[in-house]
C-alpha cells in the first residue's frame, strides 16, 4: 500500500509540473464537471454543499475509480464511511482487530485527519476535483507517516 501511495503522489506531481498555471486551473476545471456529471452520493447534500471526489479503491479490488460527492462540512471519518458505503467496500473500522480502512490524499500521501471537516482541509491537500485513495493500512503504517 506505501508503495502505491508513493506512486501516486509522484505521477500527481509529474502531471502538474508541465502545465502552466492557466492550463493547470483550466484543466481542473474540466475535470471537475466531468466528475460532477458522473458522481454518486447522498440526495440530501444541496448542490452547494457538495465536495466532489474522485475516489481510488483498495488496490486489491481490482476496480475502476469510482466519483462521489459529500457534505463540505463533514469530518473526514464521516467522509470515509459515506465513500466506503457508496462504493461498497467493507469498513470495519469499529471492530478492535479488523484491518484499518484510510483516506489518503494523492497530493501528500498523508491519511486525512479523521476529526476535520473536508471543506477545511489546506488546498495542498485536498480540493473539491482531486483524487484520494481508500486504502487498507496498517498502524504502524499511519504512525510512522505521523510527525513527531
């Protein structure tokens, strides 16, 4: 799982250091309305309030990428739970001994922190458009990843 987040994060890097600016606002642009075309999510979320996200699944799924859209004012633990539901995925967070399912941005390779709202979350880390992967991990993944 490391390695693929690694992955990510330099083919992320790689796609935007070519561009300029204006290409780079105009090509997120277009993507997002082609995502906001095909996402899934809760009917009760205004137009508004949506955070639109292009969600990359465990690895070893074997699936396409699926778009979602959620309440900008949810923590991401909610977040995750609303994506896992959407594209059926199995979390069992609550459970002591299960693997541990994260959100992690493409960006920086960071799992979100689970207690702040995605809408706050700093634009070098995630913005309504971006990619982020679901992934199993495991803990000493996530403390290692932590600062100290």
């Amino acid at each position: 799982a490391q390695r693929r987040v690694a992955t990510l994060v330099a083919k992320h890097s790689a796609a935007r250091s070519g561009r300029s600016a204006s290409a780079d606002a105009t090509a997120r642009k277009v993507a997002l309305m082609r995502l906001k075309n095909k996402a899934k999510g809760s009917a009760k979320v205004a137009a508004a309030d949506r955070v639109y996200i292009e969600l990359l699944l465990p690895m070893e799924l074997e699936r396409k990428p699926v778009h979602v859209f959620v309440h900008r004012r949810w923590n991401c633990g909610k977040v995750l739970d609303e994506v896992a539901r959407v594209a059926r995925v199995a979390n069992r967070n609550n459970e002591p001994d299960a693997r541990r399912l994260y959100l992690l941005s493409v960006r920086t390779g960071e799992p979100l922190p689970t207690m702040t709202p995605i809408g706050e979350l700093d634009a070098g880390v995630f913005a309504s458009g971006d990619a982020l992967l679901l992934e199993y991990w495991l803990e000493q993944q996530q403390q290692q990843q932590q600062p100290q």
